[in-house]
C-alpha cells in the first residue's frame, strides 16, 4: 500500500501468509455525492 494513509490502515488489516499482499483503491468521489464504486480485478498466480 502506498499514499498518505497507508501507514494508518496497515494496523487494522490482520497479517498476511509469505507471499500475499494488500493492495488500497481510491475513487474519484467523494462519499457525499458518490456513495458506491466499484473495482474490478483481476488476480493472477505469481510466476
């Protein structure tokens, strides 16, 4: 995770198993106007 929160919400998120990592999305609204995004994804095995 990378920007200026991430050093804030790695302590919530529980400790990952060798090999996995969290990764953080921001959307481009606020919550005030923009109450639902949606994040497609795709994941992958590492080579």
């Amino acid at each position: 995770m990378s920007g200026d929160l991430s050093g804030d919400l790695s302590l919530a998120l529980p400790a990952l198993d060798s090999g996995w990592e969290w990764h953080s999305f921001r959307t481009d609204g606020g919550t005030a106007t923009d109450r639902e995004d949606f994040v497609r994804l795709e994941v992958l095995e590492a080579p």
